[in-house]
C-alpha cells in the first residue's frame, strides 16, 4: 500500500516538475533544441537495448534468497549483477560514440553550432551509461518491496535538478550547464541509492564472496534469452517515433511532437495505476480458479481500459491543442490530424493492457514471443512509406496499424485458446463494442464542448470537467449491461462494504 501511495505521489509531482522543466526549456532555448533534446532522449533509449531482459531476470532471482534471507546467495547474485551492469554501461557508451558520425544525418539541418551539438550527445550519452554502474544496488531495494525508497530518492534529487535547472535557463541559457546538471543529479541519486542500499544490506560490502554454480548461472543466463526477444521487438516499436520523425520530417517537429508525448506519458502512466489496481490479484486468479471465472476478470480488466484510456484519449483529442495553445504558444500546436493520429496510437497500445497482464501472470510469455519483432519490423517499413507519404499522421498510423496487425490478433488468440479454452472472436467482438462506446461517448463530448469557449484557463478547467462528467455517464449507460462492467461493479461495491 505504501509502495502505491508514494507511487501516485512521485508521479504527480514528476509530471508537474517536468511541466516546469519543459516550460523553462522552451522559453529559452526555443524550438530546435527542444527537438534535439526530444531526440537524443529517444536515441539514448534504443541504445538501452543492452540491457534487455537482464534487470527482470537478475530481479526475479533475487526474490527467493531475499524471502529466506540468504546473504551468501544474494551477494554472488549482486558480484553477477553488478559485473553484467557495468559491462552494459561500458557496451551503451561505446555505441553512443559509434554514433557520432551518423548524429548530422539523424538531426538534420539544424541552425546549431556541430561542437554544441556533439557535445551534448556526449552528455547524454555519458549519463545513460554511468546510471548502469549504481543501479544493480537499487534494484535490491526495489526487489525487497521497498521500492517507496528508491522513489522518494529519485524525486528529491529530481526537484533539486529541476529547481537549479530552471534557474540556469533563466540566468544563463546555457545548454551545456542545463546538462551538466543533470548528469550531476543522475549521479548523487545514483550514488544515494548505492551508500543506502550499503547500510541496508551490510553484505554488499563483503570483499570475499562465493560465485554462482553453473547451473544457477545458466538458469539466470535462459531467463535472460527468453525475454530479450519480445523486449528487443517492444523497444523498436515503442522507441523509434522521433528518429524517424527528426529523419523524414525535421527535429523541429520532433520538439513539438515531445510536447504532446508529455501529455500522452501523464495519462499512460496514471491510467496503469488505475488498471493495476484491478489485476493485483490476477496471478492469484490464474494460479486457482476456474476458466469462468478468469474469463470474467479479464472482461473486467478490458471494460477498466476502455474506460480509463478512452476518457483520456477523448481529452487529448478535443482539448490538448487548447492546452498546447495557452501553455506554449500556437507556434507549437500540431494539426488535428496529427493529434488524431498520436491519440489513436495511445488508445490501440494501452488497449492492450488486459492481454500484456494475462501474458505475464498466466505464465504464457514464451509464447509468440516473435510478435514484438514481426511488429518493429512492419512498423519500420510503414513509418518509412507513410511518413514520407502523408507525414506525421503516417508515422503514428504506422505504429496502429503494425500493432493490430500483430499484437493484437496473436496475444488474444494464446489467451483465449490456453487460458480459456474457447474461440477469441468473443474477444474482437468486445474490443470493437467497447471502441464504439468510446466513440460514441466521444461524440457527445464534442457536442457539449462546442458550447464551452475554451479561451483561457478556466475555460479549460471547466471544459475538463464537462467531459469528465459526460464521458462517464455515457459510458456507464452504453457499456451497463456487458460482462466487464458487471465485474467492476462487483469490485466497486467490494470496495465500499470494507
């Protein structure tokens, strides 16, 4: 519970911070560094491929040692954890300087001096790969349910970079300082959460420790091949928006779409709270129940999605570029076609939140496990095609339609055949009435919104609650009588009767 609560709080105040951040940022640098900024924070992340699959399995293997508290056992787990990590670190900033030939190609013709450029690449760079030397001790923490430890670290130390941030932009406007904070702030987090985790668990300090058994060994090293298929599909898939956005259009648009990402990343990341309040008890239900009565829970958890990540797609769709408009200007709103196309992509990926859970708790991950591959790879051949046809909308309608064509026909069809036991047209069939009720809810949403002026702050604030408030009593009434709202009114009154 504790973990949740200060979960919701880091996130919040996360998000607001980031706000201030990018508010300062764009004030001062302006578009093309907002644009570099969005895109190397993009290249930095494929370059984290290294990591794939490791942090879960070396995580995984740490839960029954720390249930039995075997020291011995943890401490040769961290010697391999910690020998792994660092080479990744080592692997990340030899790729990044691999780059630096292709970085002029990648960010295009920019009006930004080459030696500010590659200097700040390197930054990046330099602060991606020093994280990996600290973080094997963090990730202890976290595997010992502690995980309130690391949050609250990481969002003190993080509205310590914002606050001395901002005061650089507005005193200085020097990119170089900006970035030097944050690879000082990465850093003393870092280096906190290692000292903490020290005094935690004394263990970790013993020069003397016995190394894995081979067999231990291959286990973790099979634990790691069976992820990193999917991971690697998953982070191609999910990573490469700005890349090819900065390549086929230009980095400018890169910035301005970074904007809205800002907004996308708020919702998807409160609305996994919101769902995973449902499926704590998923695995639990896979373990001992009937296929009923799993069935049912999953309608459950598909009704949550709809609800959840309709709303928000609704909101973003009619209101973000009124947001976008008073926050930053209109220089920096896209055109509703675009928007569509990024809403329209958030709402087919987090759709998908009931499956990606069923896969995981129900032990079916090594199933399919080539989607995520067959996926990146269709993907990168219609934002090449798209993008250069139709231009940004191309770009997301590639991600849709590469994910429905994949994901979303292979994971329903493993779940509903292994778990349930019966054909998945019942699946399709509820995911396009639960996408019609949206769709429908949408409507009347754009029809009470188009009496609300939308022209200052408060006109916004009272547009957010008249489609809250219209969104929910027409999903209500539309969706009352299908099995998944029933399981969540089942779960509402649960929750009042304690």
């Amino acid at each position: 519970m504790r973990n949740t609560a200060v979960t919701l709080l880091t996130q919040l105040v996360k998000n607001l911070l980031g706000f201030l951040s990018r508010t300062a940022f764009i004030w001062v640098l302006g578009k093309e560094l907002l644009g570099i900024n969005s895109l190397f924070t993009e290249i930095l992340t494929m370059l984290s491929f290294a990591e794939l699959g490791i942090g879960n399995a070396f995580v995984y293997s740490l839960y029954k040692p720390l249930a039995e508290r075997d020291n011995a056992k943890l401490g040769s787990l961290m010697r391999l954890y910690a020998k792994a990590y660092k080479g990744i670190g080592l692997l990340i900033g030899v790729l990044g300087l691999c780059l630096l030939p292709f970085l002029k190609m990648l960010v295009g013709d920019v009006a930004v001096d080459d030696s500010l450029l590659y200097t700040i690449f390197l930054m990046y760079v330099f602060n991606t790969a020093v994280s990996y030397f600290f973080v094997y001790k963090t990730s202890l923490i976290v595997a010992d349910q502690k995980n309130y430890i690391v949050l609250i670290a990481q969002e003190g130390f993080h509205a310590v970079q914002v606050a001395v941030q901002v005061a650089i932009l507005l005193l200085t406007g020097n990119y170089v300082l900006f970035m030097a904070i944050t690879v000082a702030c990465t850093i003393g987090t870092n280096a906190f959460l290692a000292h903490k985790a020290d005094k935690m668990y004394p263990f970790l300090l013993e020069k003397t420790v016995k190394p894995l058994s081979v067999e231990e060994r291959n286990e973790i090293v099979a634990n790691v091949k069976s992820l990193v298929v999917y991971k690697l599909g998953s982070t191609v898939l999910g990573g490469t928006d700005s890349i090819f956005i900065s390549a086929i259009i230009n980095v400018v648009t890169v910035g301005f779409y970074s904007n809205y990402k800002l907004l996308v990343d708020l919702f998807t990341s409160l609305g996994s709270q919101v769902v995973s309040s449902i499926t704590a008890s998923v695995g639990n239900v896979n373990a001992s129940e009937g296929k009923e009565r799993k069935e049912a829970i999953f309608d459950g958890l598909l009704c949550a999605s709809a609800w959840f990540f309709g709303l928000s797609a609704v909101g973003l769709l009619l209101l973000s570029n009124d947001f976008i408009r008073l926050w930053v200007g209109t220089d920096y709103v896209l055109d509703i076609t675009s928007v569509a196309a990024i809403v329209g992509a958030f709402y087919v990926n987090n759709m998908h939140h009931a499956c990606f859970v069923y896969r995981n708790t129900a032990g079916l991950f090594v199933y399919g496990k080539y989607i995520p591959v067959i996926a990146s790879v269709l993907n990168i051949g219609l934002d090449v095609a798209l993008g250069m046809w139709i231009g940004l909308p191309g770009i997301f309608l590639a991600t849709i339609i590469a994910r429905m064509l994949t994901y979303e026909i292979v994971d329903p069809l493993i779940i509903y055949r292994r778990v349930f036991g019966k054909s998945v047209l019942a699946y399709y069939g509820n995911y396009l009435k639960y996408t019609a009720i949206v769709a429908a809810a949408g409507v009347a949403c754009w029809a009470v919104l188009s009496v609300i002026p939308v022209g200052s702050w408060l006109g916004f604030a009272v547009s957010c609650v008249a489609i809250g408030i219209v969104y929910c009593v027409a999903f209500c009434l539309l969706s009352f009588k299908t099995n998944g709202f029933g399981v969540l009114r089942g779960f509402a009154r649960r929750i009042v009767i304690r």
